[in-house]
C-alpha cells in the first residue's frame, strides 16, 4: 500500500483528517494526567499489590528489581554485537538486551509502590543508572534490524520506538524526582534518536506504510513519545498526522473479517501498540481523536475471542505460538471501548512472561486489568452486546480460515449452558473439540508455506499441530527460508506431491471452491493447483468436512485429497505432525493421545503405507521439543487413471486418564 497522506479528506479506516488532528490537539488537555487516563497510576498500582490474581506480576517485579539493585546492567559488549553480521546469531545479544529493558521495567514499576523512603531512594537510584546507561547504548535497534551502512543511533525499528516510548513514560511518571541531568539526557536522547529521525527530517523508513505489525509499533510508539515530549504545537501535529498515516497502512492489513495474518502473537504486539496509542491521543484530545471508534478496529479487537480452542490454545497459524500469553490490561481495555471478551485467565502477566520484556504491556496491566467486580459487570453489560462472535463457526473468508470449537462428552449432558454457546455442564468431564483449515496465500507477512494446513484440538491440546515460529535467526528470514521445517510445507498437515513442496509468494495461492458452516460444524472445498505448479499436476483440491454435533461423544474430520494428475508421475505422501507420538497398532489405523482425547485415524492401508519419525527442534524461545511426523505414502502402482482420491478420516473423544 502507498503511504496515507492526511488531507482534507477522512482516511477510510481511521475516519481522521490533518485538520481535525491539528484541531483536536489544540481543544484538548495542555497538561494532562493522560498517560493512562488517570492521575492516580501510584494509588492504583499500589492497590494491586494486594489482588490474588496479581501475585505472579508483583513477585517478579520484585524479584527483578532486587538484582537491578544489587548489580549494574549486563553490557551490551561488542563481541555480542557482532555476532549477527559474522555469522547470523541474534540470541547473544538479544538476551543481553531484553535483560536489560527487563531491568529498567521491574525498577520502573517496583519504585511507585516501595514499602518506605530508603526502599524508594535505592529503586530510583537504580532507576537513574538504567536510564542513564540506555541512553548511551550504541543502539537502541536490534543487530539484525540494523542496515549494512547508515548511522545507527538514527535507525528505528521496533525496539527503537519501544525504547522511546518506554523512556518517555518513566519520565512523565518520575520527573518531579529524577534528577535533572538524567530528564534531560532522556528528552535529548529521545528526540535525537527517535522523533527527530521520524518526524522532523521524515526518514524513509520501509515500515511507514507497512500493512503488518511494524507500522504500528515503530508509528505508535514515537508517536507516543511524540505526545509526551513535544511541546510545539505545530511539530506535534505534523507528528501526529505521520503517524496516523502509518496506522492506516497497519489497519489495510486487516480485511473486512479482522483477522491477523501473522498470527496472534503478532495481533499482540501490532493491534497492542495500535490501541496503546490510540488511547494516550484519545486522553491527550478529550476524546476528541478516538481510533477505536471506526468499525474495523472494533473488528480486529474480536480476533483472540475468535481463534480461541479451549484452555488458553489458539489457532496458531504463520508465525505463532499456540499458548500465546495476552496482555491483560490490552484485553480488558479493548472489552471496556469495543465489547470484545476478555477470555478466562488464572493470573495477570508477569514480567517474565514476556521474552522481551515489553514495558508497556507491563505497564498497562497493572493499570488496565479490571478487578472481579468490574469485569463482571463489563462482561454482563458490553460483551452480550458488542462481541463480534459468539459462535463456535467462525470464518475469515478473505484471510483464508475456518475455525470450529464444540463442547463434547462421552456422558449425558445435564441441559445447563455455560459461557460457550452449545457448552453445557457434564455428569463426566467434558472437552472441547476443535478443527481449523488454512487457505490464503504464501506472500503473507510472517507467512509459512501451509496452503490447506489444518489443526485438530482436543482437551487442550493441539493433536496435529502447527509448529508456529520457529527460532528467529538471520536465515529464517532471507531467500532459501523455506528450507527451515516451521516454514516449509513438510513441516505442516500438507502432502508432498511427486517431490514438490508448495513455493514462496503470492502467486502460490489457495482458491475457494466452497465452504457452508452450520450448528453441526463446517466443510470447506480449497483448490490448491497453484500451491504445486511443478507437481505434475492438472488440479488438486483438499475437501474437508469437520462434523461435531454438540450432543454427539465423537468430532469427525474427513478429508479427503483429490489429485488429477498431467504426466506420468502420480505420487504423493501426505503428511501429519503432532507433539504427541503416534501409535500404530493396525494396518489402517494410528492413534494419538493427548492428555484428555484420543485421536484415531483411518485410512486405506491397500493405498497407503505408513510410516513415523521424530525429529528434535527448539521453540521460538529456544526451549527444546520433540515432534513426531507421520508419512502416508501412496503406494505408487502403474496405472492408467488420471485421478486419484486419498480419504482420510479422523475422530476425537474424551478418554479417562487411566485409559490412556
């Protein structure tokens, strides 16, 4: 998409235009408690402290801010700084880095809520020394975010406006007790870095008009230091209106349907700093710039609640985790200004759970996580009404996934609902079943090459599974990246057709033949030709129909792949990828088991001959895991038949644990 340039018309996301900006700016607070809507952010961490659900977040705030205390910021050393350009390594530096933003974060929160004056004195000492030393940092850009030649105190990336922001904020918080010569360190760094770069000499930088996270980080986080440091009214207009600009671009991502194509971490961070901002300008104007009052943010803020399976795990498509951990403060915010639900959480966020220690989640969910009295009555009054779904069918048509989730139980159901539309209460435990399909294209951002993927959810588990993102090198993106199994198609629940893997871009694409969705699940038709046109192939479509009656004790998937073929080559293997081990018992058969279901395959052993591996990997955090692939190779006997159908039929049901 072309940059947005604000004129006198209304952008068509955003519905904003450079005057009503620069109008808005002028009405509304000149010295605002608008960092967060409220001037008492001291009294309202304070009164956290004692909330049951917080008890996690405040024990590693304290935790961390005690070694910030005792010991100086691990440096950034240039032996870990070169290691991405000498041989593609980003881990060396990046645990430095984030360790010590996690630092800066934990004395930034721990000082508003420190027992006593000599406890306060000694967390704003530390607080001044993080402050002082990131601003001398070489670079507040990642290595592998930085260009091969330009200055790199003026680059900004992601970390660069996080930094930025992060800075701005402590300093809106602490300036009445920050000694000077740090104040003012953090307004000069700040603006040389980040503002000045951005707004005042207008660097090109590619992520101003990108249609993915990056546009709204990167705006959205100068635009908030934007907000809380520039004084001159016209400059923070012109700011302003470049920003806007960029979160029209973000938002054009997004189709009509809301849905995120790079996956629900990266719905965290991008819709995260799009809302973050968009309530500090909202704050900033008296309510008189508000992003989050068009239709299609509304939309997008519905996307979590939409791919939910069951037991916080997701639909993880592109580069994502399957158990994303949510900001809580952006959840509740979003369900207070859109009506979107705010799923059932056990415990705020803490610190750690964030591998880069993002200050402004931290923040903000100490600030914006409702308590139980509030929640409830939000949920009562505004989910009811506004949530975009309260279907267990949801479809993405332009983004290219269907998605079901059903309650089940191999037991009489006791005729009682609970939150969940066709959930009810069991006289045994009960589970939820789940099925997603994947069409779209393989040009997405974050995309992985998995035209046709699917995933089969029981008890909480992901059955067969996606890999999600897989550990972030310099490799996984440069050309040849789909040699990596996270992003290659033989690494997905897709087949292998005559050798052939799917390609890379755009042009490789899924077609939808047909989808219908009813109370008893959803079938979808997808042509995928033009995933494998080197394959030999004249057409091949993957059918699939996802059967779940709520009142049923087993879900069924059939799938069945259909090959006409244009040569003489007619050989496919279809493959299926689970954290769980199959078993193999039978000639026809493979089960796996999850923790609370039993999945069983059935096949046709005269056509296929199975067969399993394993294989050792490391998650995008570099946690090690095993994952076991299962191979239904066709048994490619001389024929003279043109087409060939490969049936596949899966079922789910609860099993006891001692059945296991």
């Amino acid at each position: 998409m072309k940059n947005v340039e604000l004129t006198g018309e209304r952008t068509p996301y955003l519905n904003v235009d450079s005057s009503q900006i620069r109008e808005a700016l002028i009405q509304g607070n000149k010295q605002p408690a608008f960092l967060l809507g409220t001037a008492d952010w001291k009294v309202q961490l304070q009164e956290t402290t004692e909330r049951p659900e917080f008890s996690l977040y405040w024990q590693q705030i304290a935790e961390t801010a005690r070694v910030a205390v005792q010991e100086p910021l691990p440096p950034l050393t240039y032996s870990i700084f070169r290691q991405f350009a000498e041989t593609g390594a980003r881990k060396g530096y990046e645990d430095v880095y984030f360790e010590r933003r996690a630092r800066l974060v934990a004395l930034g929160i721990q000082a508003a809520v420190a027992a006593d004056s000599d406890e306060e004195r000694a967390y704003l000492a530390a607080l001044e020394d993080a402050l002082w030393d990131i601003c001398g940092e070489y670079t507040w850009c990642l290595t592998a975010h930085l260009p091969a030649e330009g200055d790199p105190v003026s680059e900004v990336d992601l970390f660069a406006a996080e930094t930025a922001e992060t800075l701005a904020e402590l300093l809106y918080m602490y300036e009445d007790v920050l000694d000077r010569r740090v104040a003012e360190r953090i307004r000069i760094e700040v603006r040389q870095r980040v503002l000045e770069p951005v707004f005042i000499q207008k660097k090109p930088f590619f992520w101003r008009q990108a249609d993915h996270n990056w546009s709204a980080v990167c705006a959205g986080g100068s635009g908030m230091a934007a907000l809380l440091l520039m004084d001159d009214a016209d400059e923070l207009a012109a700011a302003i209106e470049q920003v806007c600009a960029s979160l029209e671009s973000f938002l054009s991502g997004y189709g009509a349907d809301g849905g995120c194509a790079e996956g629900l971490g990266y719905w965290v961070y991008g819709f995260g700093y799009y809302t973050y901002f968009a309530e500090m300008l909202r704050e900033r104007t008296n309510g008189g710039l508000d992003l989050l009052a068009s239709a299609h943010p509304r939309t997008i803020a519905g996307f979590p609640e939409r791919i939910h399976l069951s037991q916080g795990v997701y639909v993880n498509f592109s580069d994502s985790g399957e158990r994303e951990v949510l900001p809580t403060g952006l959840l509740h915010r979003l369900m207070e200004r859109t009506g979107s639900r705010v799923l059932p959480y056990d415990a705020v966020p803490g610190l750690l759970s964030d591998p880069v220690r993002r200050w402004a989640h931290v923040l903000r969910n100490g600030l914006w996580t409702a308590g139980e009295e509030a929640q409830a009555e939000e949920l009562t009054t505004q989910v009811k009404e506004h949530s975009p779904s309260n279907s267990n069918v949801n479809a993405f048509n332009e983004l290219g996934w269907w998605i079901c989730r059903t309650e089940r139980s191999g037991a009489n159901q006791n005729e009682t609902e609970t939150e969940y539309e066709h959930e009810y209460e069991h006289e045994k435990r009960s589970i939820a079943c789940g099925f997603a399909i994947k069409g779209g294209h393989n040009g997405e951002p974050h995309n992985h090459n998995d035209l046709g993927q699917f995933i089969l959810h029981a008890g909480g588990d992901n059955i067969l599974c996606d890999l999600g993102a897989g550990m972030y090198t310099q490799a996984y993106f440069q050309a040849g990246r789909e040699q990596i199994i996270n992003i290659s198609s033989g690494g997905h629940n897709v087949p292998v057709i005559n050798g052939m893997m799917q390609g890379s871009g755009s042009e490789y694409r899924a077609r939808t033949n047909m989808q219908r969705t009813d109370e008893l699940g959803l079938e979808v038709e997808l042509d995928l030709t033009e995933a494998y046109p080197d394959a030999g192939l004249a057409r091949y479509t993957r059918y699939a129909q996802w059967i779940c009656p709520p009142a049923e004790d087993t879900a069924t998937l059939k799938l069945t792949d259909r090959f006409i073929w244009d040569g003489e080559e007619k050989h496919f293997e279809e493959r299926l990828i689970s954290r769980f081990k199959p078993v193999i018992v039978d000639k026809g058969m493979v089960y796996w088991y999850g923790a609370q279901a039993v999945l069983q395959l059935s096949y046709d052993p005269e056509q296929l001959e199975v067969s399993m591996y394993s294989t050792d990997h490391v998650d995008h955090d570099g946690h090690p895991f095993t994952f076991y692939t299962t191979c239904l190779t066709h048994r490619n006997a001389p024929s003279a038949e043109l087409e060939t159908h490969c049936r596949l039929k899966f079922e789910m049901r609860a099993v006891e644990p001692d059945l296991q």
